[in-house]
C-alpha cells in the first residue's frame, strides 16, 4: 500500500466513524461541525474540476453555492407555509421533498453557471477573476435587495427537506449523507478527469492554443466544465441550507468564492482529496483559533503562505507524496 | 490551380507600422514540400499564423482544398486537414507521450464529451495510439511526461501530434530551430518519410536542410514574397542573393551559380 492510497483509506475510516467518536467524547458537536466540512470540501472539489484541472481561476463560485443553497431555502419555505412561488404566468407551489429540490438547486446552480460562463470564457487570465468576481457580486446585491426573503438579513429554514428512508433532521443521519453525496461526487469527478473530456479540459489548462490547433473547439469543453463546477456547488448549497437551516447573502459574497478558493489551494490544487483536506483545514482551524481570538486570519494567513511556498500540491501532495495526480 | 492545395490571394497584414505580410501570393501544390524562407523578420511565422488562423489577415484570402478558409475558425481548419507545428515546441509537458498523442488522436475521432470512460480505454485511441508512437519513434518514452524529453524527441513528439489526426496538409514551423547534429540527421529522416504522405509548407532557416528537401521555394522579404521557383532557380536568383547578402547564408547559393 503506497502513502497515497494509506492516507485515503486512513480519511475514510476517519470520517465514517466520526459520529461514533463524537458520542464517545461527548463532543456531538463534532458532528454538525464536519457535516460542514463535507459541504464545504464537496463546494471546493466542484471548484477545483475548473481551477485545478480546467485552469479556470473563478472568484464567483459562491454564486453556484448560493444559488443553490436560495432555491432550497425559498421553496422549502414556501412548501412550509402551503404558499405559491410563483403566481404568474403560472402557479408554482412551494415543496418540502429533498428529491425534489436538491435536483432542482444543482439544475438552477447549473443554468447560472451556463450564462455567466458563456459570457466570462470569453475573456482569460485576470480578467476572467474579475468578470467573475463581478458576477457573483451582482447575485450578492440581487439577495440583499429581495426583501421578501429577507434581504440582508437573509431568511430561516423553518425544518430540514424530508427524503424516503432518511431523517435528515437527525445530525447523524444527515452527516452520512452529507459523505454519502461527497463519495459520490469525489467517484464520479474521478471517472471525468480521466475520460477524453477530462483530458480535454486539462489540454486547455495547459495549452488552450495548441488545443485549438489540434482542432478542438476549446470553448464548449471549458464551458461545459464550468457548468458541471457549478452543479457541483449549487448541491453543496443545497446541503447547507439544510444543515444551517438558515441562509443569507453572505454566502454568496465575494469572500466566500475566496475561501472555496483558499481550500483548494491549501489542500493541493489539481487533485480530487486535496480540496477536501483544505476544506477540513480550513474550517477546524477557524474553529480551534476563533476560541483565542476573532482575529484568526491573523494565524491563517502565514500558514497558508508556507503551504503554498513549500507545499506545490498542499496539504494533500505533503502527505501523500510524489507527483500523484489525476485524481 | 487544380493541383493547388493551399492558395493565398494578396494576403495582406499590418502591425502598427510594421507591414507583416503585404500582397502575398502563395500556391502550394498537392504532395509538394514547399518552403517559406527568409532574413529573420521577413514575416514567415506570421504567414503560418494567418494560415492555421491564430492571426485574421487585413486583406486577402486564403483557400484550402478547394474552399475559402479566410473566415474559418481555428479548428475548424484543423478539422479540415490543415495541421501545423510550433516554433517553440508546444507539447503538454505534464502529460506523457502516450497521453500527448493520445489527445491529438481525439481531436479528430469524433466529440470529447465523453465523461465516462477512461480516455486511455477507449478503443477509437487504442487502435490509433500505437501506430502513431511508432512514426514518431518514441516508443521506449511512451510513459514519460513530455517535459523530461530531450529538445530532439519533443520535436518529434509535436510533429507526431500534428501527424495524428492524418492531415492533408503540415504547417512546420522551424522543426530545425535549436537542434543538435544529431537530431537534425533523425528529423530530417522523418521529414522526408512524410513528404510522400502529406503536402508540407516548411518554414526553415538551415538553408541545408532546406535546399535538400524542398520541391519549391518561396522567398519572403519584408513580407512580400520576391521570388518563387525551385531550389536550382532560387540558388540563382539575383533579388534572393541580394536580400540574403549579410546575412551570412548566401554561400549556399554561391558555388553552384
């Protein structure tokens, strides 16, 4: 067994006993804390589909993740109250069924990240984090101004979705289909950066101007990349309006697309467990540090300077070595 | 003109002050080796660009088996049977030889969204990659990464890369360009191995190689071309040595006028 494959199979068990750990420390704390984690690492995986193996460097992913966490939050409200969305042109009703609305947070995530993608891919380098950023600042005001859900304020879950079989508003079994959904996506996401799309996509990230000199058309690869990144965040959405059981524009703001971002980085650009590593770094850390201090950043920010200056593939490429990549 | 394969009309494109290209007529023949010489800043790469369509020309057209490419998009050209190579070899240094030409064969064996299958199992590549490591003779580096390649085997690996998707035309740019005795001899092989496949639009400034391969030549100066003919007619031509004197090439044309 190399290290790679030892520190996988060690952050598996890790976290498929984690409930049975938090019950034997009497932390169940712990529990709601990792459920987190989860949907953060399954939002900075997403991200790292575009910016690690795309090279699309986005400041708007929280965009994906808001949209999809708003489009939850708003229909399972509207499912509590027995209100209607929508009245015009047609009656929309509101609905409580996560089967329903989860699928329909990653297709509306998905249908945001096709505009603004198709619009921002036609710029490249800086400006593609500007024109992204931009976006994501205009979702960020257009939730601050919809009074109706709250406006800044934002607006409360009144219970989490309900699914056949699975109580989500138990933590416990909520975590495990928090894992249950990351699993998944970290499977599939596995199975698309090495089919021919997949290497499509890293050809642009390498060099976009000998692909299209092969004869690819890059544009529609990158775009439909950026889309399945999108996706990926609006169902991490999803997630954490239910596990909050609460959302606000900040999470779409600006700074949440820069600590997806930071995530990726420190776990290990480019590779599928990193992001996941980075997410759990990151929100363990502001949670140890916030105890001594508001300021944490303070102590982020070093850290995150070492691990990019010593570490090339983060926290992930330190502890399983090598070169290993491709998922 | 029924023999054309690749044709220029006043190709015409300026930067700023500088005429890049001015009035250009180019015929390239089916199956011939063309070259495109010149003093260093004739244009010649500029000429490539416009062709593989990096660069939208001011002025002018350009046809390509038969229909006007002027408009056409980069790959879309590609996709026709227009292939080219670069200056500075342009290979994915993180991927390996294998995977390299791996996806030039997928740029011409239908769509990529493909999202499923390993892109090393799909039998479209299978049954195209070994063929394609054998032309270029890298079989031994197959699961190398491009960037651990000696200078001579990236040249190959790129021009193996333009070769995959069996295109109908190759744009070389400078293949010779910082290659040592050695990989001149194996590169030279190759070029003339292909001569028979595809038609070829070299661009080239070791005149030896030039003169031993070529069918035609044309010479760019300035971005117009001044003289046009085959090597014997170019070693000769007055306007060429002329434009070459000083720059220390001319000697290849002189013993044998």
């Amino acid at each position: 067994m190399n290290r790679k494959t030892l520190a996988i199979t060690g952050g598996a068990i890790l976290l498929l006993v984690l409930p049975l750990l938090a019950a034997l420390l009497d932390e169940p704390y712990l529990v709601t804390l990792f459920s987190r984690i989860l949907i953060y690492a399954l939002a900075a995986v997403s991200l790292d589909l575009m910016l690690g193996f795309g090279g699309m460097v986005s400041l708007g992913h929280a965009a994906f993740f808001g949209v999809g966490a708003y489009a939850v939050c708003i229909l399972s409200v509207h499912g509590f109250e027995g209100t209607p969305v929508l009245t015009w042109p047609f009656t929309v009703g509101g609905h409580e069924s996560a089967l329903l609305l989860w699928p329909l947070a990653v297709l509306l995530a998905a249908l945001a990240a096709a505009v603004i993608g198709a619009l921002s891919l036609r710029t490249s380098g800086m400006h593609f984090i500007m024109i992204t950023l931009a976006f994501a600042q205009m979702l960020y005001y257009f939730f601050v101004s919809l009074e109706t859900y709250g406006g800044d304020d934002g607006m409360s879950l009144f219970a989490r979705n309900t699914m056949p079989g699975v109580d989500l508003a138990d933590d416990r079994q909520f975590y495990y289909l928090c894992l249950a959904v990351l699993a998944t996506f970290l499977f599939l996401a596995h199975r698309l950066v090495n089919s021919r799309f997949g290497m499509v996509v890293r050809g642009c990230k390498e060099n976009e101007r000998r692909m299209k000199t092969l004869g690819f058309p890059t544009f529609r690869y990158r775009l439909v990349c950026f889309v399945i990144a999108g996706a990926g965040a609006g169902l991490a959405g999803a997630l954490i309006t239910n596990q909050t059981e609460y959302v606000s524009p900040g999470l779409l703001h600006w700074t949440r697309s820069g600590e997806i971002l930071v995530m990726v980085l420190l776990g290990g650009m480019g590779t599928l467990f990193g992001p996941v590593l980075g997410a759990a770094a990151l929100l363990l850390m502001e949670e140890m540090l916030s105890i001594y201090t508001e300021h944490w950043m303070i102590y982020l920010g070093p850290f995150l300077i070492l691990v990019v200056l010593f570490a090339k593939r983060g926290i992930y490429g330190w502890i399983a070595g090598g070169t290993g990549n491709h998922g | 003109m029924a023999d054309t394969l690749l044709a220029t009309r006043s190709l015409s494109k300026r930067f700023g002050a500088v005429q890049a290209t001015k009035d250009l007529t180019l015929e390239v023949a089916h199956g011939e080796l063309h070259a495109l010489i010149g003093p260093n800043g004739a244009g010649k790469t500029t000429v490539l660009n416009q062709l593989s369509g990096e660069l939208t020309p001011d002025r002018g057209r350009i046809y390509f088996d038969g229909r006007s490419i002027t408009n056409l998009r980069v790959h879309k050209r590609a996709q026709m049977g227009l292939a080219r190579s670069y200056q500075i070899t342009s290979v994915f240094d993180h991927l390996t030889v294998r995977e390299n030409l791996s996806l030039a064969i997928q740029a011409h064996n239908g769509h990529s969204f493909r999202f499923w299958r390993r892109a090393g199992d799909d039998p479209l590549i299978r049954g195209a990659i070994d063929p394609a490591m054998a032309r270029v003779g890298l079989e031994q580096r197959s699961r190398v990464p491009a960037a651990n390649l000696s200078h001579g085997e990236r040249r190959q690996l790129e021009v193996g890369m333009a070769l995959c998707g069996r295109p109908k035309m190759l744009l070389l740019d400078e293949p010779y360009a910082g290659m040592g005795p050695g990989g001149t001899v194996e590169l030279t092989k190759l070029i003339r191995r292909l001569k028979s496949e595809v038609t070829i639009l070299l661009v080239e400034h070791d005149m030896g190689a030039v003169f031993s391969l070529a069918d035609r030549i044309t010479v760019l100066v300035y971005g117009q071309a001044i003289a046009s003919g085959s090597p014997e007619a170019i070693r000769c031509d007055r306007a060429v040595r002329q434009a070459y004197l000083g720059e220390g090439d001319n000697h290849h044309g002189n013993a044998a006028c």
